[in-house]
C-alpha cells in the first residue's frame, strides 16, 4: 500500500541440525515454511523467505506490523517450536539449541533467535539485501558495514552521488552495558572506529542516512552468551541493507565482503578465523566448524511482496576473496590453541577456562618479582572506565 510502511524482519535460530553443527535439514525449514505459510494465508505477513546458513534457520518476511510486533515474533517462535519438533524426530544434534526459554513472552529477543527488523516506505523499487552469516557474532558485521557507509574507497557514491555525499549515522550499541550511542560519519569516523575496533562488545546495530534519516541497515545484536552467561552456541548474525537510489549500489555494498576479515566464533564459538562470502550451496560448515561464512541474499520488495533472492555471492568474482580465506585459514589453524586464532581470555568467560583457574586456584604459589603490578583492568573486562 503506498504511503504505508512495510516491516522487513528477518529472526533466525539454531534449532538442531544435520551432521553436528553442520547444516538445517530441509524438513525443518519445511516445518517452519508451514506455519509461515498459514500466517499469510491469515494475513499476518505479506509474505516469507525460508533459508539457512550452516546450522541456522533463517525466517525472512515482511509484514505491516512494524518492528518487535509481538504477533510477528509469536509466530517466527512458534515457527522454531515446530521445526524443533521435527528436528527432535530425526534426532538433529543440538535440537532445540537457541530457543533458551520454554515458554514465549512477547518478544523473542532475549529468548535466543537472532532479530534484524526495519520498517520503511518503499521507495518506487526497494532493492534490500540479508546477510546471514554462521560461526561469528553480530560484531562481524562492523567492518564492512562501516566500510559500505562510510569509506569512500569501498563506497563510490559517497563522493559521487549527492544524496549520499552528507553521510550516515551509525548507531552503536554496547552490549554489555545495553547502552546506544548516534555518531555521525564522516564527522566523527575516528570516534566510530575507536568503539567498532572492539566487535565483541561495540556493535554496529543500525546505520541512518544523514540527510532524511533514512534507515539503511539494521543487524541482529543478541548475544546468546551474555542473555544465558554461559556457552550455549555462538550468536551467528543477520543483518539487512538497502541499497541502490541515495543508498550504497548492490555492488558497492557487496565490495566490502571482498576482504575475508578475521572474525570471533568458529570452533566452539572460540576462534578467530576468516569470514567467507559464500553462495547457498556452500552455505554450510565443514573445516574446524567453519570457516565462518557469510550469505547475501538480494530481494526486491514490492508491494509488501519479496521477490526474489538472488544468491549474490555465488559469483566467481568472489572466488579469490574464497581462496584468499583458504590460505587465512591454513595459517589462523597451525596456531592451535594460542591467541590469536583462540580468543582472548575475556571472551573465553563463557567456556571452560573459568573452571580450570579454579582448579589451578590453589596451586598457584606467591612469586616476588620485586614490584607490585598496576593493573587495570581492561574495558573489556569491566565495563569500568578508567582515568
Ligand atoms: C560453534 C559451533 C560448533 C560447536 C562444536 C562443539 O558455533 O556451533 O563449533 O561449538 O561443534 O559442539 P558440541 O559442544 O555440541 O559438541
Ligand atoms: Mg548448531
Ligand atoms: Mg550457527
């Protein structure tokens, strides 16, 4: 309905899987297209993309409720609750894994599924993109949404097209604290990029363009470690992009996954390895649980309708950005259990590390070294700023 705006929600979870934490069994989508089905024959969503990246079940739709519409998110709940059904039938591993609470209580977000939602008047022709990424965390997406928004040389438009040369806002959330701060690009990049240097707890959560307050981009932020404070699973991310007419070109946004960046997650959610930009059919995670990957799937919406995807980065021009994150992975991999490629002691809270320093408590002996170490914890840990 013109004039009307249309709700984009993409809510995923991990709700079992084929082969350990390898790839969605295609009954389970089938269950969750079925109840998703039903909620448009109803009326309640305009219409509905089912997918999967790795061992994530992905519910694409769009809908006229706006966003954290507790009807929308019963239904994508419920959605999971029947996929986990059927994944406990074929005795999938993990199922259930995601979906933390037993009962439902108006929002998902909390409970465990990932959520990325926004709500705009479509333009004449409203190109979107949904990026699904498996293995990482929502902090992955940070460098390349800040280089599609706010680098001129990923983002040609920003210099070339006037309607994006003022720039855009990023909002940035803090995840530990729950907190959110608007900082605009290009005005306060080095502000930006001292938050967003820091993905496991800087998270780029939506992007604005300057000059109507357009939204632009929106990612999933949950982090399952910190809602159940303990491992339980990594907080595989989604996120969407509008692209094209006074937003970044289809191409400009899909430059920035050209660079296979180090990310968080991988195996046992605690390595750094590349993130690979890969199409359905490799959407899924076989080398150490990984290496983490990432799905682009480009959508026209119209009318309310998704019409599509095209699978974007089943491209041969992203064979050597694959390639190039072959020889990361060789070279992340030979380091084994050392830092870098595990992750640093703050992010290993959630695993076993706690309980073998309690168990090493008391074998640690006092030791002079003749000074007494100042230390300041760091940011990371504490949340605590220091002089
Ligand atoms: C990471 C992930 C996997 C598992 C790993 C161990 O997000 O899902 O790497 O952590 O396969 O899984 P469990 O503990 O279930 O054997
Ligand atoms: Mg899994
Ligand atoms: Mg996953």
């Amino acid at each position: 309905m013109p004039g009307e705006k249309v709700t984009l929600s993409v809510i995923k979870a991990d709700i079992g899987s084929l082969a350990g934490h390898h790839k969605v069994h295609p009954d389970t989508m089938l269950a969750a297209s079925r109840v998703l089905a039903e909620a448009k024959k109803k009326g309640i969503i305009k219409s509905f993309y089912v997918t999967h990246v790795g061992d994530d079940l992905q519910l694409i739709m769009t809908h006229y409720k706006g966003v954290d519409n507790p009807e929308i998110h019963e239904l994508a709940w419920n959605a999971f609750k029947e996929a986990t059904k059927v994944a406990k039938e074929l005795g999938l591993y993990a199922a259930g894994q995601d979906l933390l609470s037993d009962a439902f209580s108006g929002n998902v977000r909390g409970l465990g599924p990932g959520v990325a939602e926004m709500e705009f008047v479509e333009r004449p022709s409203e190109p979107v993109i949904v990026f699904m990424a498996d293995k990482t965390e929502p902090g992955a997406f940070n460098l390349p949404l800040y280089k599609i928004f706010a680098d001129p040389f990923n983002t040609a438009g920003l210099v070339i097209d006037p309607r994006m040369h003022d720039g855009f806002i990023f909002e940035i959330l803090d995840v530990f604290e729950g907190k959110v701060v608007q900082l605009k690009a290009p005005e306060e990049l080095y502000d930006i990029l001292a938050l967003i240097g820091t993905p496991s707890r800087y998270v780029i959560k939506r992007v604005y363009r300057k000059n109507d307050n357009e939204i632009a981009a929106v990612v999933s932020s949950e982090r399952l470690n910190l809602i159940a404070g303990k491992y339980v699973g990594k907080d595989d991310p989604v996120a969407v992009v509008r692209a094209q007419s006074g937003f970044p070109a289809v191409g400009e946004v899909l430059e920035a996954f050209s660079f296979p960046h180090l990310v968080a997650g991988w195996m046992r959610g605690s390595h750094h390895g590349p993130l690979m930009p890969v199409g359905l059919k490799d959407a899924k995670m076989t080398r150490f649980d990984g290496p983490p990957r990432v799905v682009g799937l480009g959508f026209q919406i119209h009318n309310g309708e998704l019409v599509g995807p095209a699978d974007l980065f089943d491209d041969p021009a992203f064979d050597e950005t694959r390639r190039l994150a072959q020889i990361i992975t060789d070279y992340m991999r030979r380091h084994g259990p050392f830092m870098p490629h595990r992750l640093g002691p703050e992010e290993m809270e959630y695993t076993t590390l706690p309980q073998v320093l309690k168990r090493l408590h008391d074998r640690f002996k006092p030791y002079e070294m003749g000074y007494k170490p100042v230390i300041k914890h760091s940011e990371e840990l504490s949340g605590e700023v220091h002089d």
